[in-house]
C-alpha cells in the first residue's frame, strides 16, 4: 500500500524548505505547472461567456449549500428509488469502517479503485490494508504514486513531481511486487511506460469483483453520479465489476442535469486545458445484466458541515477539484505539493485543509500563510472562490481566536500560541500609526542613526537579509521634508 | 483640483524620493497637491496579517484625514487596493458582526474617491503622456493587487510607452508575483526567495537597465534580491520615470 502518510507534518515554511533547494524538483514542476497553464489560459480564452459560467457555477454552488440538507434527502431518495444503498458517515473512520464492512460482505480481499480525492482524504487504502484487502490504485498517475510508496502531490496529475526517468525505475522495480511486471529493458518514452501500465492495470480489471470510486459530481434530482477522466481506467473500475461503492464528499452534489451542463463545460477547460474530456461516466443505481449489480453510496462529511458554518470560509466548498489554482500558483510551484501536508494542496489546500481538519496541528496552522495573496488563484477558479479573502480569515482565526464549529458545536478557540512577538509588533505599529507625532519620532530616530544600521538582521529579521538588502533609511522623511518646503501654509491635517 | 497625497507609511519612512516625484509630477499637471500631516498607515500589513481588528481603527483615521478631498491619490497599488478593495469588506465584516453600519457608514466617502497614481493620471486627468524624459531600456513589473484588485491593466505601459527616450522591454512571466507578500516575505522566506530570484532572473533577461514597478513594497523585495545577487539593475518607482523631464532628470 502507499507508505507515506500526512500524519504529524511539520509546518508548511520547514517543509518548503527542502523542496525549494531540490533543483530536479523545481524543474520538474516549474515545466509541468507552465505547460499546462499556458493551456489553460487558451482553452479559457476561446469561451465567449466564461465568465457567466463562472458566475453560474459560483451560484449553482451556494444555492445547493444553502438547502444542503433538502438536496441530500432527495438524492438519497433518487438513489435508493434506482436501486442503491446510501450510507452516511460523519467521519473518516465511519466511512473506512463502512467501505471496509461492504467489501468484507462481498467475500473478496481485492478493490480497483478510480482515481479519488474523497478515498484519499479518509485514508481508505491503508483501512483496507488494515484489514487484509489490497485497493488498486488504477488511473496512471496515482499507480505511479501507489507503486513508489509515494505521495501524491497534485489533485490531479498526483505524480506530477516525478518526471520520466523516475517513473520508468518506479515501474520497474515495483510492478512485478503487486502483479505482472514491467516488460524487460522498458525505457522512459511515453508511449512504453503507458503501456506497461495498461498491460499490469488489464490484469487488474479483468479480476475485479468490487470497484471503489469517488465521483466528481452528484445528480439530486435523478440520484446520478458522474466521474468526470481522461484515461477510461475508471469507466472499468465503474463497469467490470460486480459490487461498486462509491465514496463522496456532501457537497458534491448538483440540484439538476441542467446545473451539472455548467461544471461539464468549466471543469475540463480549467483542469486539462480540454474543451471536453474524454471520458464522462454517468450511473444511476443499478441496471439489469448491465454493469454492477450492486452499488452503494457512503456520503462523507468529515468537517463539511463545520466548513459550512463559517460565512466566509465555507466558498471552499464550491471547489471542483479543477486544479487550476495550483498550477498558476508561484508557491506552489516552488515548494511542491506535499509541503501542504494534505491530499489537498496548492492555494484550495491551503484554505480546505485547516477548515476540514482545524487549525490545532502544526501544519494546518501554518498553512493559511502559505501564501503571497498574490491572487492569481481567485483569478483562474471556475467557481470564484476567493481564496486571498478566506486565507486572511483564517490568519485572523489563528491570531484572534474565535467562535468555531466543531463536529457540529459551537467551540471558542484561543489565539494560537507561537504570535505572540508579532502580535506585540502589531499592536506597537498600530499604536504607532494612531499617534502620528510618535510615528514621526520614530522616524527620524531611524534616521538619523542610519549610519549605524546593520547590514543583514539577526533573529527574525534574517529571513529577510540572508537573501535580500535591507533598504538604506533616508536622511529625513518625507514628512519632514514636506513640512520644509510646503508647510505652515497648508496641509494641516486631521479631518477637514 | 485638490488632491490629497496619500503616501503611504513606506514611502513616507523610506522612500521619500517617490513622494517629491508624485508631487513634481502633480504639480507639473497643474493639480494642487496636499500632504495631509496626520495621515500614517492604511492598516494592510495589520488586516493582511489576520489583525482586522487592530486595522480598523487605523481605517477610521484614514477615513478622518482624508474624508475631505476630492481625490486621493497613492503611488501604491496595493495601499490602493487596501482602501477600495478592503476597507468595504471590512465594514461588511463588523455589520456580521453584529456591530452595525457604522463602520461601513466611516470608511464610505474615501473608497471611490482614492486612485493608484496611474489610474489617476489616465482616468481623472486623462493624460499618457506626461511630458517625462527618461533616456533608459525599462522592464515593467504589474504589481499583484494592482494589476488583479485594481485592475491597471496597460494604463502604466501606456505611461511608460510616452516616456520620452524611454525604452521599453517585455518581461518574460511579468504578471508572476515576486514574492514579497508583505509578511509572507519572512514568514516563508525560502518559498518568497525563490520567487525574487526567478524575478531578478527573468527580468536580467530582457537587457534592461531599470525594472519599474509601482509598489515600493515589491521594490524593496526585488531591488533587495537584486543587491545579493550583484545584479547590475536597478529598481525604480514608475512616478520617479514619469517626474524626470529634460531640464530636471532623475539623477
């Protein structure tokens, strides 16, 4: 099973740290994240009315969050009326035991699995394993990510840090451990790896009596469920085998087919850069003598309801899982997706994780900062979620503290610990800036032992003078030389 | 027209050769141009930081000092961004708060009425050619909350294009953010390095002798890159190109 885990991750700042001075690294996101940006900025170009879809989309999504509760019945009535079971599950380890509980009911030990941000997030794979049943990871990039006890580092290309020579000593040192192994003397052309992954995945599907899957969307008023990929590895995890079970996040759901035609027209273009993607697999419950005979559905909350509750942060529940907004993100591109500790990284990670979570862990604390707000991520989102506005809200939440929900009741948390020198920095400054005779002793106190200034800071102040000069204080403020050449006539000051 | 400068804490402290800039070139256009005394801090870094709180009070002076102009104008694209973006979202904040309208009541009258300096020499007085001389190769860096809260879009380049003697340079992945970020700049100094480097680098490339921006703040971040990597560049203000004229060049 893939060995790495997120547990216990150390800040957000440390992790980036080592990525930042992995030069293969770097280079590696660097081409993928501007190939595929380029893309996108075209394939949204060419779209007369995007931004009436992106306005809609927005809207289509906080109408169904608004009467969330309304639209879960009818789609639990859909698909029970179809001929599926729905399961609920408050948390992760609810929904693990239930996934665990309806392969253990099936007899099999085996599951192929469609590429799953849902799955991931609960740590299914590792549930199962706990409990004796392998989960197959079949779309390309997350087998790539499963074979080399990896994580993934992307939402949607999740071995996007790995370039063609790695993936190539991936897939020849691991394939022959989990099933047939990669061909003799496989080189690293595109064309060789696809294929060695199709010849090791075929074996896979043919064998499979349970499938587990995620989906990218949910159809209320029909109980339909759609898996929205390129490869078509999914559509034979959804088709081949016997028993399906889907696990999905609540707020995946859309009210109508109409709304869905919105997502199908915003997601490929800001995902893949594709005006459709290949493959749309759609299912409503069972059919007779046509694909699974069995399908369950485990909706999974774990902190939705919580995220929900907040007024500002609860836009990240609009997300798509497009991933435009990692691969336009210059933070991102320089320290990788795992230094976001999080299935979910990138700008969307950055605000969905502390939301999903909380803002106790080390990771989850730092990950609001993880960001410039240069706003290149509110930008390029489909779904307008202003991500710079729900960052500086949960700084706010991590300096100030604050009312909360936590599964499901009120909490106030305190003011984290770790602030407090910045804190007393920025009450000081607002002090400062609330007495302006002060402000201006102290800025001609700055300059005019300016030639004492040091060079490079120590404590603190080094991150910044290890890599950049401090400025050279001036020999007066404007303010005094304002009151030199212009004063006494005018300017005043104070409300006029 | 009566205009108020609104430095900016920065500039006021460090860079007060951006301000006699704004001034000169105001005054050059025949604006009457005011520095009210009292005026210190927008409240960004605060309200950026997670200390809306602590910035309101600092909004509301800004409100007091500067409610009474016709215009209000700041060579800061994101201390603009901070007035016309920010301070209406902080009076929604306080209203859902349960604290009523009398935030969003203060900071109302100094909204519409404050423009980054290439926006109110384009859009009020509707000028692109300043008259300036500046007889160098320039690259021009869009700052982030100007260039996506403000939406400049090509109203410097414009600018910068009528600069006499001016020439200008394309700048390979210009609309990138440098890394600065206020402080994010320390916060994640190895992730906000990285990005001033690749600035400094991509902005060597095009030949330039300037990279012109108007932020000061992102000036800092890259001119300070530009010092530890022994760049030959040098980071200017746009306001200080557009006062530079013939008689008076920028030294």
């Amino acid at each position: 099973m893939s060995g790495g885990t997120f547990v216990g991750m150390p800040s957000f700042p440390k992790a980036a740290h080592e990525a930042v001075h992995n030069q293969t690294l770097r280079g590696n996101l660097r081409h993928a994240t501007h190939t595929i940006r380029a893309k996108r900025a075209n394939a949204v170009a060419e779209v007369s009315d995007w931004a009436e879809l992106r306005e809609a989309g927005k809207q289509i999504k906080d109408h169904t969050l608004r009467h969330l509760d309304r639209y879960l019945v009818q789609l639990e009535e859909s698909v029970t009326a179809a001929g599926g079971t729905v399961h609920w599950a408050a948390d992760a380890d609810e929904a693990n035991r239930i996934v665990t509980y309806l392969v253990k009911a099936t007899g099999e030990s085996e599951v192929v699995k469609v590429k799953s941000m849902a799955t991931q997030e609960i740590g299914l794979n590792e549930a199962l394993e706990a409990e004796g049943i392998n989960a197959y990871e079949t779309d390309l990039a997350e087998l790539i990510v499963q074979l080399g006890k990896d994580r993934p580092s992307h939402i949607l290309v999740p071995a996007i840090h790995r370039n063609r020579g790695e993936i190539r000593d991936i897939f020849a040192r691991e394939m022959s451990e989990w099933g047939r192994p990669a061909p003799e003397g496989l080189t690293d052309t595109p064309a060789e790896l696809a294929e060695a992954a199709r010849v090791h995945l075929r074996e896979k599907f043919l064998r499979a009596k349970v499938g587990v899957s995620g989906a990218n969307f949910m159809v209320a008023e029909t109980g339909t469920l759609v898996v929205v990929e390129s490869e078509g590895n999914g559509r034979m995890c959804l088709t081949l085998p016997e028993t399906l079970i889907s696990v999905v996040g609540i707020e995946k759901i859309v009210p109508t087919w109409q709304d869905l035609e919105v997502f199908l027209q915003t997601l490929p273009r800001s995902s893949t850069a594709e005006r459709m993607n290949p493959y749309t697999s759609t299912w409503t419950g069972t059919t007779d003598e046509d694909g699974p005979q069995s399908f369950h559905l485990v909706l999974i909350d774990n902190g939705r309801t919580d995220t929900l509750a907040d007024e500002v942060g609860r836009q990240a529940l609009r997300c798509i899982r497009c991933s435009a907004c990692l691969n336009v993100c210059p933070v991102y591109e320089r320290a990788g997706g795992h230094a976001y500790g999080s299935v979910y990284p990138g700008p969307i990670g950055a605000i969905l994780s502390p939301q999903l979570r909380g803002t106790q862990s080390e990771i989850d604390a730092s990950l609001p900062y993880a960001s410039s707000l240069c706003g290149a991520c509110y930008d390029v989102c489909p779904v307008a979620i202003d991500i710079p506005e729900v960052l500086v809200h949960l700084r706010e939440r991590i300096v100030e503290g604050g009312v909360v929900t936590r599964d499901g009741a009120k909490v106030v948390l305190k003011p984290a610990k770790g602030h407090a020198a910045e804190r007393a920095a920025m009450r000081a400054a607002r002090w400062a800036f609330g007495h302006p005779g002060a402000l201006r002793t102290g800025q001609r106190f700055a300059s005019r032992t300016r030639r004492f200034h040091p060079r490079t800071l120590p404590g603190p102040g080094k991150a910044w003078s290890e890599t950049r000069a401090l400025p050279t204080v001036p020999a007066e403020p404007f303010r005094d030389w304002w009151q030199r050449t212009h004063g006494g006539n005018k300017s005043g000051g104070g409300a006029k | 027209m009566r205009v108020a400068l609104f430095l900016t804490c920065v500039n006021d402290t460090l860079y007060p050769d951006t301000g006699r800039a704004v001034v000169k070139l105001l005054t050059r256009l025949g604006v009457d141009v005011d520095f009210p005394m009292a005026q210190t801090c927008c409240g960004q870094a605060h309200y950026n930081t997670g200390y809306r709180h602590q910035a309101e009070p600092m909004a509301r002076h800004f409100s007091d000092v500067f409610g009474g102009y016709e215009a209000i104008v700041t060579p800061s694209g994101s201390c603009g961004a901070m007035v016309r973006e920010l301070y209406p979202r902080m009076g929604e904040r306080a209203r859902a708060e349960g604290r009523g309208d009398t935030l969003a009541a203060t900071l109302a009258p100094v909204v519409p009425k404050t423009y980054e300096l290439t926006e109110f020499l384009v859009d009020v007085l509707g000028v692109t050619d300043v008259g300036a001389y500046y007889p160098h190769t320039v690259t021009y860096h869009p700052t982030c909350h100007g260039l996506r809260s403000l939406g400049l879009g090509d109203r410097p380049r414009r600018l910068l294009q009528s600069v006499k003697g001016l020439e200008l340079k394309e700048l390979p992945g210009a609309d990138e953010c440098c890394g600065f970020g206020g402080t994010f700049a320390v916060k994640n100094s190895d992730v906000s390095a990285a990005m001033g480097a690749d600035k400094v680098r991509n902005a060597e490339s095009t030949g330039a002798e300037v990279l012109c921006a108007a932020d000061n703040s992102c000036l800092m971040h890259i001119g300070g890159t530009m010092t530890r990597l022994r760049t030959d560049m040098r980071p200017v203000h746009i306001a200080e190109i557009l006062a530079s004229t013939e008689e008076e060049p920028l030294s």
